[in-house]
C-alpha cells in the first residue's frame, strides 16, 4: 500500500475505522490487527468503489464487513482450539478512553451481537436509515425498529 | 440527568486520545509467517496420509488378492514421501529473519521447485500406478485360475487368428501401452492439478501477498 494513499485515501476517514474496529475487539493488539485488515483491504478493493455511494459509506461497509469476517474467523479458532481462558461476557477490554462513559458506552455496543453492533454504530455516526439499510443489506423498515430496541438494550446495560 | 448515548458518543470522540490511528507496521511479516506455517501444516497432514495408505494398502491388498498391486503402490508412496519430506526439510531451512519479501519469495521459490520436481515425478507416477492395478487385476485368482491368463484364453478362443506378442494379444497390448502413453503425456498437467485441488487457495493467497509486497517495494 502506497503511503500517499493511506495519507489521501484512508487517514482522513481514519476516526470511521477506529470506531468500529474498537466496538468489534477486546485488547489493542486485536484492534490494531483489525485495523490493519481494513486499510489492506480498503486498499486492495478501491478499484472496486464505483462512486454510487460516498468513499466515506464505503469505508463503513468495507469495515463492518471486514471486521465481521475477523471476528467469524476468531470465534472458529476458539471452538477449535481448547481454552481456558475466560468467556467472553468475562473479558475486559484492556484499553480505556480518557472519557469514561465513552468506556462504558463501549462496553456496553459490545455485548450487542454483531450486527446489532454495526447498526448503532452507523446510528451514532448520524447515517441516515436508508444508508445504515444499504450499507447493513436491510430495508429501512425494519432498521427504524431494530434501532429502538437496540437503545432499550444498551440504556439497560449502562444503568446495571 | 443522565446523557443520551448520542451524547456520550459526540461528547466521548471530541477528546483526542480516542482516536489515534494505529501505524501499520508489522502486518505483512506476521502474515507472511502465518501462510508458511498454514502451508507445512497441511504439508505435513498430506504426507502422514500418504504414509498411512503405503501402510494400510498391503494388508488391504492381501486380503482382495491384489498384492501385484499392493506392493507397487506401497513403494511409490514410500518413495513420494520420502521425496516430500527431503523438501520438507529444506522448506525448514528458509530464514525467518529475513524480511517478509524475501522471506515470502524463497518460500515462493520452493513451492515453484517442488511443483517442477512433483511434475516430472507425475510423468511416472501415473503410468507407474496403472501398470501396479493392472498387475493387481491381472492376478486375481477366481476360483483357482487367474484373471489375466482367464482374458487371454477367452480373447484366443473368441478371435484365434489374433495377432500376438509375446503371447499377449494385440488388442490388450494396443490399449494397455495407449493409456500408458497418455497418463505419461498428461501426467505433469494431473501432477499441477492435483496439488492445485490441495494447495490451490493458500498458493493464491501467497502469490496475492507477494503481489502486494512488489508494489510496496516499487
């Protein structure tokens, strides 16, 4: 990957990226690796971009889905191999923001399952419904609904 | 009152530790060991396979009557592992400590090495393996008589004006070397597509990376 284009390309929507990678790992070191997952893939797939859609809708669907397969490929891994580690309702994200309703708030997307994660994701980041739909591969309908009972649900962790 | 989760969003992110850019560093060097050692993985389970047909096959042999058969195979497959794992050895010997493109190309180099070996060997191996079934089928005893010798009778007695060579009819003898021409012809191409069938996504995984690295390296 060329630096002018992570400089040009990929620096400037860097905040999308970090975002949702954060809500999909545990520890740095997973977040870093799914951050670099993103930006080779991003990088690997920009002929693909046909301009439909914004570069920055793009990226957010580019790194959902990225961070879904990574996450796919762990969770494989895990049932493959014996573990004693702790499960995962136990773990603790080992990084912290200095704002810590941030951390809780963090906490909380990632007891969401997966996709649920993804939505109110692109919810806070104030995407319409109607992108949130295309990029998730929903209809709006049914995004409108899910996003309510998502809130109800993290309103409910954060105030355990 | 307690703030809205849009708000702990908005709020959270102006703070600037929260989104530092992790640098990329590091990625294609762990990727690049992670497709070597997937690789000697599945090389290694390929020849405890092979090993374990070379020994199940002769007792398996024995018991359908085909030890012309058994024992043939058993040798080869021997003789394959013993060639994969004389590459195995020299696949231990590249330098992890090198960079990840020269680490990456000297694999790249041994799996071109071992496919043009495989190749070669293929051009035998196949025709080798249909001489050993045809040796197993010929001798199978039915009923006290062997198979072979059973075919050639019939085959005399049907077309006695037959035309034979070393007492083998033409029309076996015509096929036979037909298929064996063939598989000799065709062998390195099945050798290539059988390593394909095993190694195929991994060996486009690596020629994608090393892709990768050479336009980095431009």
């Amino acid at each position: 990957m060329s630096s002018d284009f992570y400089t040009t390309q990929i620096l400037p929507y860097a905040a999308i990226i970090i975002k949702i990678c954060r809500a999909y790992t545990d520890t740095q070191e997973d977040f870093e690796d799914y951050y670099q997952e993103v930006c080779l893939q991003i990088w690997r797939s920009k002929d693909n971009f046909k301009e439909q859609s914004a570069w920055s809708t793009w990226i957010y669907r580019l790194s959902l889905n990225v961070c879904l397969t990574f996450l796919k490929k762990k969770k494989n891994n895990k049932q493959n191999a014996p573990s004693d580690l702790l499960p995962d309702e136990v773990l603790v994200d080992s990084r912290a923001f200095s704002d810590e309703s941030l951390n809780q708030l963090y906490d909380a997307i990632r007891k969401l399952s997966e996709i649920d994660r993804g939505v109110i994701l692109l919810y806070l980041e104030e995407k319409s419904y109607q992108e949130i739909a295309d990029i998730i591969g929903t209809n709006t309908n049914n995004i409108g609904v899910r996003i309510t009972r998502i809130k109800e649900r993290l309103k409910k962790i954060l105030s355990n | 009152m307690e703030k809205s989760i849009e708000r702990i969003w908005k709020e959270g992110f102006i703070k600037n530790d929260a989104l530092v850019a992790p640098k990329l560093n590091n990625l294609y060097n762990q990727k690049s060991i992670d497709i070597v050692e997937k690789f000697k993985r599945m090389y290694k389970l390929n020849r405890i396979g092979i090993v374990a047909f070379a020994i199940i096959i002769i007792p398996l042999s024995y018991i359908t009557g085909m030890i012309y058969m058994g024992i043939p195979m058993a040798l080869l497959f021997i003789a394959v592992t013993f060639v994969a794992q004389k590459f195995s050895n020299q696949l231990d010997t590249i330098d992890k400590n090198k960079s990840s493109y020269e680490y990456l190309s000297s694999f790249d180099k041994w799996v071109k090495d071992m496919i043009a070996v495989n190749s070669k060997l293929s051009t035998f191996m196949y025709p080798y393996i249909f001489m050993a079934m045809v040796l197993g089928f010929w001798f199978i005893e039915i009923e006290g008589k062997i198979l072979g010798n059973m075919l050639i009778n019939g085959i005399i007695t049907e077309f006695p004006t037959t035309y034979l060579v070393n007492g083998f009819p033409i029309f076996l003898l015509i096929p036979f070397f037909l298929v064996i021409g063939i598989l000799a012809f065709f062998g390195g191409r099945i050798g290539k597509w059988d390593i394909n069938i095993v190694y195929g996504g991994i060996l486009n995984k690596l020629k994608i990376l090393l892709s990768d690295m050479e336009e980095l390296r431009k």
